[in-house]
C-alpha cells in the first residue's frame, strides 16, 4: 500500500513535471524569469489583501459547518486545519486533501464521521460555486461540451446540497456503517436553510476575492486586461486545479492559463511567469504554512 502510495505521488511528480518542462522548452525561459520576476510592489499588495480575504472566506465556511452541532474547534485551529488541507492538496489528487485534513480533525476532537462529513460538504459548496461563476464564461468562450456538463453537475450539486434526502438513503443502506455513524452523518449533512444560504454566500466571497487577487496581480505585472477579462479566464483556471493526475494541478494550470490569455494579446511567457507567480502566493505559501503545522505537531497532533 505504501509503495502503491508513493508510485502515484512519483507519477504525479513527473507529470507536472513534464508539462512544465514542455512549457518552458517551448518558449523563451530568460524572459519568463524576467517577467516572474518584474512586478510592481504596490499593486502586488492589494493582489495579497483580496488573496488573504479569500482565506478568510474559506475559514468562515470551514468553521461554520464543522461546528454546527457544538463548538470543536476555536477558529484559529479551524485555520491550522485549512492549512494542512492546502499542505495536503500539494500530494493528493483533484484537491482531495482539503477532505483528508479531518485524519487531523478527527485526532483533535474525535467524532470521525462528523470531520469527514462536514469536509466533503465543505468540498460541495466550493465546487458548487466555481461552477455557478464558471457557466457565463464557459458559455462566452464557446466551450459547450464542459458547459452542459457543467449546468448538469452544478444542478445535481444544488438539488443534494438542498435536499440531502438521496445521499441519506444511500448512506442508511450501506451494511458496513454502524447506526451510530449513520445518525452522525445524518446530523452533519442536516444544515438550516440559514445555514446553507451562509455557506453559498462565503463561497462565493471567497471565488470573487481569489478573481479580484488574480486582477490585481495581472495589473501588478502591467498587463492590460479588464474585470470582465479576468471574470471569463479565471473560473475555468481554477477549475483545471482539479485535474487528478497532476501535483495540485501544477503545470496544467499554467498550460491553460497560456491558452485562455492568448485571446487577450499575452503571450505565453507572460502567462507562464503570471500562473508561477500566482500558484506561490495562492497555493505554495498556505501549503508551506500546513507542512509547518503538521511537522511542529508531528508527535503530539496537539495545537
């Protein structure tokens, strides 16, 4: 099982590997280091505030569902769990890992139905959103295919998020779950209206600041693009993180960045150093921050 464990990591490593290497053969690699490296400090700033907002935003919802029966965890440890999601996410496939942070939740406070549950919901309402906000510019661009796919995904998503009726029946018939998990999870998927409407409103928060991040490090770079520009690009960017077979969609989130910015006149070293530049104040630091939390608790799992 370990060996099988780290055959799929070496597998993604060389994958994400691979394109990147390709992305950068096949252009000038001087100028991309160039431009990763020419930014404009005062714009970059407010790039960071709407980056950092978008983590509150995660925080809030986090906190919210997984202390909806009572209180398990202060919010700063609701943030260390987050971390170590986005830690996780740097080995795991199609952003599972922000699923597997309850393992820590679980040690932390027990009640392992619950920690699971309240992230594959969690999971849910995220996704639910980036689709809802992805529907116009899938459309705009032309790509139909994943558009109908998409409008089918996100009303499925809608109809269990609102009516967890059929995942509860699926759950009670399952012959391997004790009655006592099955009421737990039933207790964790029964959210109030109230509740749920929360949960949209601080996903979709979160997706709007992460969008007006991406604007204002594409202006801290001097590129000429527009709200309306960033609005069709980066929902479908940051739907291509999930792409499974890959290191937390390294290297194809820069190849499609390449490709939806070509319509706006950027060419692709520009792309390639504004996806780098954009996966380390988004991606790499929250990951560092987790691997530092995992490592300082590695023996007690105690915050």
């Amino acid at each position: 099982m370990i060996k099988k464990k780290y055959f799929k990591f070496f597998i993604k490593v060389i994958i994400s590997a691979a394109i990147l290497i390709l992305l950068f053969t096949q252009n000038d690699s001087k100028i991309i280091f160039n431009e990763f490296i020419s930014i404009y400090g005062g714009v970059l700033i407010i790039s960071l505030l709407f980056i950092i907002a978008s983590w509150f935003f995660q925080f809030f919802r986090y906190h919210l569902i997984v202390n909806k029966q009572k209180k398990y965890f202060r919010f700063s440890e609701s943030v260390k769990l987050i971390f170590i999601g986005d830690a996780l996410n740097t080995i795991l496939p199609a952003g599972t890992g922000e699923i597997m942070k309850s393992h820590y939740a679980y040690l932390q406070a027990g009640d392992l139905e619950h920690m699971y549950t309240s992230s594959f919901i969690e999971k849910a309402y995220a996704v639910h959103s980036i689709i809802l906000i992805a529907l116009l510019p899938l459309w705009v661009k032309g790509h139909s295919t994943i558009l109908y796919f998409s409008v089918f995904l996100w009303s499925l998503l809608t109809f269990l998020l609102f009516s967890n009726k059929p995942i509860l029946n699926l759950v009670q018939r399952l012959p391997f779950i004790t009655e006592e998990s099955k009421n737990n999870i039933k207790n964790t998927m029964s959210l109030s209206i109230h509740l749920k409407l929360k949960c949209i409103l601080s996903s979709t928060s979160l997706w709007m600041c992460a969008m007006m991040g991406f604007l204002f490090l594409m202006w801290s770079n001097q590129l000429n693009v527009s709200l309306s520009d960033v609005y069709y690009t980066f929902p479908i960017l940051a739907v291509s993180r999930l792409f499974p077979f890959t290191l937390n969609g390294i290297g194809v989130q820069e190849a499609v960045l390449v490709l939806l910015l070509s319509d706006y006149g950027i060419n692709a070293e520009q792309s390639i150093a504004l996806g780098l530049q954009y996966r380390v104040i988004s991606h790499l630091i929250p990951a560092l921050i987790g691997a530092g939390i995992i490592l300082f608790n590695k023996k007690s799992l105690k915050f």
